[in-house]
C-alpha cells in the first residue's frame, strides 16, 4: 500500500468511538485465560473478585514478556486503578531460556488456583497456606 493509498484509508470519525482498556499489558504477553477469584476460595480476602490472567508469552521476542499469571485488582466489578501484579514467574530462567507457558487458569474445589502449562506439560496448584 502506497502512501497517499494509506492516508485514505484513515478512519478519523471513528477514534471518539475507541473504547480504552481498562488494563494495559505488554504486547506479546498473549493473554490466554482469565477468572474471577471467588470469595469461598482459600486465598486471603484482598483477593476476592479480583482478575487472574495467564500470561503465554511470546516465542519471537528477543526481551521476553508474558510467561506468568498476573493478578489484576478489582473494585466494585471494575479494575481498579489500571494496574496488575506479577503473581506466578520464573517460567524463564535468567540466561532467557523458556521452560514454561501458562496457558489457563481454574479455581478446584479446594480454594486453590490451577494453572496449566504447555511448556513443562504441568499442571501447577497455587494454594494459600497462611503468612
């Protein structure tokens, strides 16, 4: 596409429409899941209703992002203030190699949060067991 064919296209009529998110995360952190912590599970009560994403990542970023689970605090069915937390790391070791991929996530019957992983083929329990 040329130049002047792209100044064409432009949709300026449309940018009052855009809807800004109401959590940015990095590009090619590859969301991939996400819940709503219930109040009957096991994690202190901070944590209720707040957002757990799984972060795949992606392979063809030389600065690797994603590869985690963050935890996105919500008010009132809202996020927050815009912000998240890492929750779950260290699927990437220090030299930048991947050993592991969150995928999705699920709260058992026991409280705990699940987390399962293409990159080690696991499924991880992340279970709150007091301070």
């Amino acid at each position: 596409m040329t130049p002047e064919q792209a100044a064409n296209c432009k949709r300026v009529d449309i940018g009052s429409k855009a809807i800004v998110p109401d959590v940015l995360v990095q590009p090619h952190m590859a969301s991939l899941e996400m819940l709503f912590y219930p109040s009957s599970g096991n994690f202190p009560k901070e944590y209720d209703g707040d957002a757990f994403a799984a972060e795949h990542g992606s392979w063809n970023r030389a600065r690797r992002a994603g590869y985690e689970v963050i935890e996105i605090p919500m008010r009132d069915g809202h996020a927050a203030d815009g912000s998240y937390e890492d929750f779950l790391t260290g699927f990437v070791t220090k030299d930048g190699k991947v050993w592991g991929r969150p995928v999705g996530v699920t709260i058992g019957a026991d409280g705990a949060l699940y987390v399962s992983d293409d990159g080690s083929r696991s499924v991880w329990r992340v279970a709150y067991v007091g301070e």
